[in-house]
C-alpha cells in the first residue's frame, strides 16, 4: 500500500482527511502512482498534471524518501521504501515570489 500526501487544498477539493492509500498493480511508478489517484478520486485530474500532456503543473513538486522527484521522467521507479509503505510520497504545492 502506498501511501500519498496532498496538500490542503487539494485534500478538500477530493473531500480528503488525510492521506491517500493506493494500490498500484504491475510496477509502482510516479506515472502509475499518479494515473491510481486521478482514477481514484476524478475531481483531481489536471489539478497535479495536465490532462493531454500529463506533464507536472508548475508549482507542484513530488518527494520521496527526501529527495525532489519534481524533474524525474514519468516512468521513474518509485522507492522501495515508498512502496511498502514505509515513506510516504509526497505532491507539495510550491511557492514563489520574494
């Protein structure tokens, strides 16, 4: 079971608590990770990701195991640690400005 943290915003707009719970069949990628919790909760699509393209929105940044999976390709293994659970995988909407 992997487990996913949204941020806030994005926890209401799915009518979330905490975090997400997903199952993942065959192997666990950020691609396959992403296309579980659109499937699972519609309301998020093009929210994380643009619907055509499937590239990442522009302020959100993904984390594993502490280290920026923001610019990995889509088909990037997800850590060991992730997949069972141990970590969770973090969608974090970034800040800019000054």
């Amino acid at each position: 079971m992997i487990r996913v943290l949204i941020p806030a915003h994005l926890r209401t707009l799915a009518h979330l608590n905490g975090e997400v719970q997903l199952e993942i069949a065959g192997e666990a990628t950020m691609q396959s990770l992403l296309n579980a919790l659109e499937a699972k909760y519609p309301m998020l699509l093009g929210t994380i990701r643009d619907q055509v393209t499937h590239e990442r929105r522009p302020f959100v940044r993904f984390f594993a195991c502490e280290e920026d999976y923001s610019h990995q390709p889509p088909e990037t293994p997800l850590p060991a640690s992730v997949v069972n659970g141990a970590e969770p995988f973090l969608i974090v909407g970034a800040m800019a400005g000054g």
